[in-house]
C-alpha cells in the first residue's frame, strides 16, 4: 500500500457515529477501511486521539482566479478544504467574448489584489478548463458556468431582455460549458448583469442544463425582505427547467427579518415535498462580504463600473441615487443603510490608495465623521477617489437564531464563500474576509465543542458527503473503500479558526493532515509542496 492511517477515530461523513479504524490507500484511492495488519505500506500516520474525516467539500467558492496566482491554496487547504466548487454568484472565468472581456475582469478585480489582473487567455469553456487542468494545484476543482459571464459575453452589462438571437446565443454557450464539463449554472442576481434577467430567460438557460443532468445554483435576489419571493423564483425556475436547485449562502439579512428561517425552510421543505430537489449552504459568520458598489440601486450599474462612476460624478444623477439608497426603488430593498444595515456596520476594508490607507477598516458612519460629511456622500466620494474599486465587509447582519437554526437544517451543506489566499506574497496584500481561513475549523471548534449546536457526525456530513451528493460527486466526499482518498485529520480538542477581521491572514489551529487524491498536501500543520489537485469534469 502506499499509505495506512492507523488508530483514528472515523467519522465517515454519512452522519453515523465515529468508531475505530485503519484506512488503507493505494492509488488514489481507499482500498481497506478495518483492521490493517502484516501489510507494509510507503509511509503510515499514527492518529491516536485525532479524528479522521474526509476532505471538506466547499460548494460554494471563489477560487477560481487565484490559482493561478497561488497553486498552494494555503488559506482554504489548511482549513481541511480538498475540493472548490467554482464559477458561483454568476460568474466564471469562461466563456469569453473578446469585445465584452474588460467587463469582466472589472468584476474578478474584487476577488485579486491590485497588482494582480486576471490573464484570459482562452476563449471557450473547454479551453479555460484545458488551461485549468494544465496548472497544477492543491485541491480539486469542479466548475460552474455563470450566467453573468454568459450575459456579458453576448450583451455586456444592460438592463434589458435578450432579444431571440441573443438568447440562442447564451443557450448554445451554456450548452458549449455542460459539453464541456461544467456541473451547471449559476446566478448572483443581487449583482450585475445577473440582476438585469427577468424568471423567463434563466428558465430557458436551465433548460439546456437539464439535458445534461446538471444543477442551477443561485445567489438569489434578496435575503432580505424579499428573501420569501427571492426563495420562491429559484424554486419556480427548478420546477419549470427540470433542474436540482441549490440555494446559495442561505441567510436573512438585518434584524428587521431576524427569525423568518422558520418559514424560510418551510418553503423549501414544501419544494421538496413536491418532487423539487431543493438544497442549500451556509456560512457561520453573521457577517458578509461583497463589493462596495453592491450598496448603489440597481439602474446605477448599468453598462458596467465605468458607467456608473459617471453616474455618481454627475450632481443630479447622484442625488437620485442617493434618494433611492434611502427609500429603496421598484425591485431593489436589499441595502437600505439606514433602515436594515446601519452605516456603523458597513467596514470598508482595503483601499488602493494611499492617501485613504489609513480608512482601511473603518466603517462608513467613521469615515463620514473623519470627512465632515454624511455617510452616503463619504460613500461615493471614495467609491470615485478608488475607481469604485472596493470591498466592504457588513457586520451583524445576520442573526444567530438564523444562524443555529440553517446550520442544523439537514438539507444545509457548510461553504465559505471566498477565494483562496496565503499570508504572504501578493496575495498578502488584500484583506478579506475571516471565513476564508476560517469557516470548517470556527464551525467544528464553536459550534460543535464549544456550543455543542450539532453534532461532530453531522457537522462532517454537511461538510462532506451533503455537498458531494447535492452536486452529483459519487465518489467522493465519504470514507468508503473505492472512494477517492480525499481525507482530513484533525484534533477535535484543539481544532479552531484564529483569523479576525483585523489579521485575517490567520492559519487555523488543529489540522495536522490534509490528504488529496492520496497525496500528503498538509503534513503535521505544514505544506508539503505538493500539488495533486485535479478538475473535476461533471459527466
């Protein structure tokens, strides 16, 4: 054999409790879970006292354009992470339409640091995943197509329906991505161009992914106070294309709708009940983060970020957005500052230049004080002063009776919602938000010891094998003798997140090993330089 794990404490990540074992690997794969004796392997891992799990399964993720920055992965590896599902919130690094591309990479600006820009240097689905494959890198990577990415290759970034031709275009790309190996399609309808589609045409794009057995995971239109009828379209659009729906980062934003998950998991249980597969995920941090352009009413987006920064220097346009971020406007409620949010939660959290460093961090309510002026005009002078380059994380936004009770739904896998990062190099230069060091070891160190909210068998089956079957991955995300050996172990005692909205840059304690596809990527706390990471192709 080529590696035996010996001694550990197994959670196999179908929710059943832990009991004693030794795993054995050969190629990849698990080929022995028992008693393992008289059988010589290369290397042996004594895990007396630790837990032995598989590899987290992130569904929802934003790694997609750092790895080819940083192939190590270091921030969500060394949190347990063995496969990224990418390309969510509607946007992919493919297809790519030449004319269109600077719309793009404005939108991957938020999730690279600023002397970093993303390089494109394919022009479909299949080739962006040929590129992929030939990068080497820590964790697998299973793709899916957005649909902003789509819309912009074929109509850039306006507000409007596709007309007949344009439509046939951004089906037979969808249908490009599926051939290609995309799992499905997303959406992030809270963000431009996604927000500019009306129920109609993302049926119609599902449709293609149906034909392929694939799934339509939405950042839908609100979580707020249109989160029921947000909750209601994503449904609606799985009934009608025929598709398995998984609901993105599952919340209820600002206080005035804490406690509305009760009727929230009602909706999606009746989904269910219905013939609907309906699944979901979360984080466990009642903070988000998103661009802080994400705070403009949706007409101010229109024909991309340039378009908009001339809309906020004009004196009369920028009352009128002004006017609509105090009192909302027809089909958009999600940021109202005042009301929901509160300026003294909205943290801006890295600016690009230097004379604004020293307001990296603070809130809006604080930069507003330091400029004599009120926070929406503080807003949209800085908004102008970066480029509208800028990242905002929003704290207490979620409420803990929210929180506790998605996370112990069964139908809630675990996800983080963030790119991939290191506390070194360029990639050092940002600042982002905690969970993307953070999540899996806050959720089983917090929740789990601490809080004792779930289990330490169920809290390992939304992390692993919930994901693996919400998106069709059959072979991993359990340990089971045939099974890809994508595995995790860990110190239950010790085992927590240490990265703060101040350090983020925090590595969490107690994973002493991470292996993938049968390879030791994380070796008693340490990277060992290796890069067994594989694209996963939906078939």
């Amino acid at each position: 054999m080529d590696l035996i794990i010996k001694n550990g404490k197994i959670v196999d990540g179908t929710g059943n409790p832990w009991y004693k074992a030794d795993i054995g690997i050969e190629n990849g794969k698990i080929v022995k879970i028992g008693r393992i004796k008289d059988i010589k392997a290369e290397k042996s891992i004594d895990a007396e006292g630790l837990i032995v799990s598989p590899g987290f399964i992130d569904i929802h993720s934003h790694a997609d354009p750092s790895i080819f920055i940083n192939a190590k992965q270091e921030s969500t590896v060394r949190q347990g992470i063995t496969t990224h599902i990418v390309g969510n919130c509607g946007l992919s690094l493919a297809p790519i339409n030449p004319e269109t591309v600077d719309f793009l990479t404005n939108y991957f600006e938020e999730l690279l640091p600023s002397s970093k820009e993303q390089k494109i240097e394919w022009r479909t689905f299949k080739e962006y995943l040929e590129k992929a494959e030939k990068r080497k890198y820590s964790t697998n990577m299973v793709h899916l197509v957005g649909h902003g990415t789509i819309r912009i290759a074929v109509m850039g970034v306006e507000a409007r329906v596709p007309n007949d031709n344009e439509l046939t275009e951004m089906k037979s790309l969808v249908d490009e991505a599926m051939l290609a190996g995309a799992i499905g399609l997303s959406t992030g309808l809270l963000y431009p161009p996604g927000m500019f589609a009306k129920t109609d045409e993302l049926i119609e794009l599902s449709k293609v992914v149906s034909r392929y057995n694939g799934i339509y995971s939405s950042h839908i239109r609100s979580y707020g106070g249109q989160l029921r009828k947000s909750l209601n379209e994503a449904i609606e659009i799985g009934e009608k294309a025929g598709v398995k729906v998984q609901v993105s980062h599952l919340s209820v934003f600002g206080s005035p709708f804490w406690g509305s998950s009760k009727r929230v998991l009602r909706i999606i249980e009746k989904a269910r009940l219905k013939g609907i597969e309906v699944n979901s995920d979360m984080h466990p941090y009642d903070s988000v983060s998103a661009e802080l352009i994400t705070l403009l009413p949706p007409w101010a987006h229109e024909g991309g970020k340039g378009k908009l920064l001339e809309r906020i220097k004009d004196k009369e346009t920028r009352e009128k957005i002004k006017q609509d971020q105090l009192h909302g406007c027809e089909g958009w409620d999600e940021w109202a500052p005042p009301d929901i949010i509160g300026w003294e939660n909205i943290l801006v959290i890295m600016f690009s230049t230097e004379k604004n460093k020293d307001l990296e961090g603070k809130s809006l309510k604080e930069i507003a004080e330091l400029r004599n002026t009120d926070p929406l005009s503080a807003l949209h002078d800085i908004l102008i002063e970066e480029n509208a380059n800028l990242n905002m994380i929003i704290i207490h936004l979620r409420g803990e009776e929210d929180i506790i009770r998605f996370m112990q739904d069964p139908l809630v896998s675990f996800e983080t919602d963030a790119s991939t990062t290191a506390p070194y190099g360029v990639l050092a230069e940002s600042k982002p938000h905690p969970r993307g060091y953070g999540t899996y070891p806050r959720i089983l160190g917090e929740f789990v010891r601490e809080k004792q909210i779930i289990s330490l068998e169920e809290a390992i089956r939304k992390m692993t094998s919930l994901p693996a079957i919400s998106i069709d991955l059959y072979d991993r995300g359990l340990l089971k003798e045939g099974f890809w050996a994508d595995i995790v172990l860990f110190d239950p005692d010790k085992i927590i997140d240490t990265a703060t909205y101040a350090n983020p840059h925090q590595y969490p304690e107690g994973i002493e090993y991470v292996i993938i596809n049968g390879e030791i990527v994380i070796e008693k706390g340490n990277h060992t330089e290796k890069l067994p990471g594989k694209v996963l192709r939906h078939k």
